[in-house]
C-alpha cells in the first residue's frame, strides 16, 4: 500500500481549493474576502497533504490487519502532526475567523454559493480537528505499538 492521502480526502481538498479559487476571482468585498481566506488556506492544505493526511492512507489497511510497509514514514508524519498540533489549530482559528468575514461578505451580496463554500470549509476544519488529525496520530501511535 502507498503512504498517501486517502482519494477522498483529496478529493474534498481539491473542490475546496477550486471553489475558494473561483471565488476569489469575483468582484468586490466577497472577492476580497475569498482572497483574505485563500491565502491563510492554501499554505495549510500543503501541509496537511505532506504529513497530516497521508498516515489515513493507512487505517483501512491497519484494520483490514495487513502487515504495513510505510511504517517508519507514517510514524513520522503523525510525529510531526503531534508536534505541530497547536499551530495547526491556531491556523484553523485564524481560517475560521477568515470564513467568518466571507460568509458576511457572501451574506450582504446575497451570494448564496459563497455563503455555503464558507460554512463548508469551516465544517471540514471542524471534521479534521474532531477526526482526522487524531486519527493520523493514532495511527502512528499504533505503528509504534505494532513495530
Ligand atoms: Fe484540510
Ligand atoms: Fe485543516
């Protein structure tokens, strides 16, 4: 098995991205507000693909009880989470509060499908903080245990 972020994670990252991309092509305050949330975002979202992410690769196997390859990679990564945690959370706060300004941008124009993107990046931030983080670092945890 590849040590790499599950497809479906990917995937929900990828249509995030190009939905806040797309926003911030528009004009005016909600333009300017997708702009103010991108850039906070896009540096976390590299980060999370390049060590927060990729150890979910491996749960599906790890409870499937195969016998994983990518052990010390995975165990590094969600090393690295655990260390990073509190500033992971802290750009979560401050991409929250940047969600926050859009969605009141999107609230005065009337822009409904901006409106939703923002409350929708905001509940993936949440899903990651309640599930996937310590998921990964549980998942290192268990490597070690198993090693
Ligand atoms: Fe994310
Ligand atoms: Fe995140």
């Amino acid at each position: 098995m590849d040590l790499i972020v599950p497809a479906s994670l990917r995937m929900e990252h990828e249509e995030l991205h190009r939905e806040l991309a797309a926003a911030t092509k528009l004009p005016g305050p909600v333009g300017e507000a997708a702009r103010a949330a991108a850039k906070v975002l896009h540096p976390h979202f590299v980060d999370e693909e390049a060590f927060a992410l990729p150890p979910l690769g491996l749960l599906a196997p790890l409870a499937e009880g195969e016998r994983i390859s990518q052990a010390a990679p995975a165990i590094a990564m969600a090393a690295r989470l655990k260390a990073e945690l509190p500033r992971m959370l802290a750009e979560h706060q401050a991409i929250g509060a940047a969600l926050q300004r859009l969605a009141e941008a999107a609230r005065s124009a009337g822009d409904e499908e901006v409106l939703h993107l923002a409350e929708k990046i905001a509940a993936h931030a949440k899903t990651e903080e309640e599930v996937m983080y310590p998921a990964a670092i549980l998942v290192g945890e268990y490597l070690k245990i198993l090693a």
